[in-house]
C-alpha cells in the first residue's frame, strides 16, 4: 500500500510540468485552497492532482480517500486510500471511478516500512525515482455530497444556510500493484506509477480499462532508489525536510 508521501511543489509548478491549466479555485490570487509543502503527506489531507476537464490537463486540490458517491458518511475516505489495480474495476467503491475519473497524484517521493526481524521497529524508506524526476501516481477521484435529510446534510448545513450551500466533496484513492525487485526488499505492494507516454490514456475517459490495464503492471526495476531514514515520520505532525534525510538502518539482533 501507500500510506504517506512527499508533495512539495507549488500549483503553478505542477501546471508547468503536466502543461496544464489551475483550477477556478487554484487560479484565484487570494485562493487559500492549494495544498503547503509537506514532507509527510498523510491520509485525509488534501492533495494536488491532474485530471482531464474540458480537452486540457487541470491541476486541482482533492481530499485523499476516496469518498464514494453513495457513501452516507464521508468518514468512510480514510479507509479508502488505496485500490487495488487487480480488483478495483470489480469494486462498488472504485468501479464507476477506474472508468470514468482517473486522475494523477504528483509527488516528490513516498514511504514505506519494512519489517526488522529482531525489532518491534519498522524501518522507514524514503522511495524516489533514481533518475530525479517526479512521482506520478495512479489515481481515481469522485464527488461527493450527503443525500437528502441524511445526518451528515445536516451536520454539513449550517444555521441558515441551504443544502445549495454545501459544497462537493472531491476525494481520491491511490492505485497499487504487486512490486517490483527494489519495493519486493520491503513490501508485497506498491503503487501504480504513470509515465509521460500514459498521462492522456490514463486521464482519458474514452479508454477502457482494458486498454490501460497494462500500466498496472510493476514498475521496471532499477527505477526506484531506497533510502533509510529516521523513525521520526511514523509521526504525522513531523512535517518538515529532515524527514528524508538518510539515516542508519536498523539491523537484525538476536
């Protein structure tokens, strides 16, 4: 699974590297809506992405775990953080999503936690692309707003305010896959990575599951790098660059 990442570049950046557009919401100067540099990204924080609207790439902001549309409490997205690419199109949670909103999630690198055998402590990794360049996650996003008379309309409804006023919900889910020989050292998953040549099928609402099954396949081995580092991202309010600074990796003891 992916369970934490690095996200640190700006809307506008993101938009030069994708050559995308912002969003209405992104592109407002006074906007206080797009992500700050985090180093520990977690479930439930709201996360830059790129989906397809209108013929053109757009960065916007989405809440991370996935929110079914039929979900009645949207608390349910913290346990929908990852879909698995083997079942997702079979899925109530993810089958309307993988064929009609897949969306990129950038980042600059993601965590993972291996077992030490010997330990109580997990070893932490920092996983980024050898070659420097970004991450680019595989991704499915929905909308989402309370039915009708539901507690959770009503919750979201305040004095005076109409149901009009609430606001969707724009949530996403990272995809996983089996891993490939650096991410077999530490874990059985990891998640679906997009290269430029996929960008436009993956976002492209008029191709089929099948026709992108393929890039659910492992990442080629050698295009990941491994780095060790301190146990001081297992806590999510650590949000800051020390975080991926290489450290010594905990050994085997008898």
């Amino acid at each position: 699974m992916c369970g934490r990442f690095v996200a640190t570049a700006a809307a506008g950046e993101l938009a030069d590297y994708f050559q995308a557009v912002l969003s209405e919401s992104l592109a407002t100067t006074d906007s206080e809506t797009s992500p700050e540099p985090s180093y520990n990204v977690a479930p439930t924080n709201h996360v830059h992405t790129v989906r397809a609207k209108e013929g053109h790439r757009e960065i916007d902001v989405m809440k991370w775990g996935l929110v079914p549309s039929w979900a009645k409490d949207p608390k349910i997205g913290a346990k929908m953080i990852n879909a698995r690419s083997e079942t997702a199109a079979e899925k109530p949670a993810f089958r309307t999503a993988i064929k009609k909103r897949r969306c990129l999630v950038p980042a600059d690198g993601f965590y993972e936690w291996a077992k030490v055998p010997g330990q109580k402590s997990k070893q932490p990794y920092y996983i980024t692309r050898a070659d420097g360049e970004p991450i680019v996650f595989a991704g499915l996003w929905e909308a989402w707003k309370p039915k009708p008379g539901s507690e959770a309309e009503e919750a979201a409804t305040t004095e005076g305010s109409a149901r009009e006023d609430i606001s969707w919900l724009i949530s996403c889910t990272l995809m996983t896959t089996t891993p490939n020989a650096e991410m077999a050292e530490i874990h059985n998953r990891m998640p679906v990575l997009v290269p430029p040549t996929w960008w436009d099928r993956w976002l492209d609402p008029e191709v089929t599951v099948n026709e992108i099954s393929e890039l659910f396949r492992p990442a080629p081995d050698g295009l990941l790098q491994l780095t060790p580092i301190t146990t001081m991202v297992n806590n999510v309010r650590n949000k800051g660059p020390e975080l991926i600074e290489r450290a010594e990796a905990l050994r085997f003891q008898l």
